[in-house]
C-alpha cells in the first residue's frame, strides 16, 4: 500500500469520528427504545428491569458496533472504487468575485 496524502488522512480520520458519533446517537435511541418505549408497547415489561436492563445494554452495543462497522466499510468501499469529492475549478474569480459587491465574475 502507498504514502496516504493529508487529504486522505484528514477523510479517514473525520469518517471514523462520524462513524463514532453515529454509533453513539443509534445506540442511545436503542437504549431509550428497550427502557422507555418497549415497556409502554408491552404492558408485562413494566416494572421488569432486572429483564430490560440487560436487554438494553445488549441493543446498545449491538446497534454501536453494527452502526460503526457499516458507516466504516461503506468508507472503505468508496475509496477502494476510486469514488472522490470533485474539487472546486481552479482559476481567478472561481471562488470569489471579481469586484466587491457582485455574486458573479460575469455580472
């Protein structure tokens, strides 16, 4: 495998902390899911914790590692295709102005 650039580096390393934060919002809903939700959908779970505690903490890490392995090989999938972010036309007055006041070169 060759020399990574910074540019790629910099695309892995917000990837992995997208994945992380993702994982962290899914598995929190799953936690608010089994603890909250489930026992209002079905009535014999109220009051059951010593059953929804573990169940809860069994989504929650379930759905962190599923969520972060999915968001992470979709990432890998996408690099290894070749797929990448156009980068912005080069020249002068391609991304600003050419005279203070206008939002186009040719106005």
């Amino acid at each position: 495998m060759g020399r990574r650039t910074q540019a790629e580096r910099d695309a892995m390393t917000t990837e992995i902390g997208f994945a992380l934060f993702a994982g962290a919002v899914s598995a929190g809903a799953a936690y608010f899911g089994v603890t909250e939700f489930l026992p209002n959908v079905v009535g014999a779970l109220r009051g059951r914790w010593n059953l929804l505690g573990p169940l809860a903490v069994t989504a929650t890490a379930v759905v962190f590692v599923a969520v972060v392995s999915i968001v992470l090989t979709r990432f890998r999938r996408a690099v290894q295709a070749g797929r990448r972010i156009p980068a912005p036309p080069d020249g002068p007055g391609a991304t600003q102005p050419s005279q203070p006041g206008r939002t186009n070169p040719d106005s």
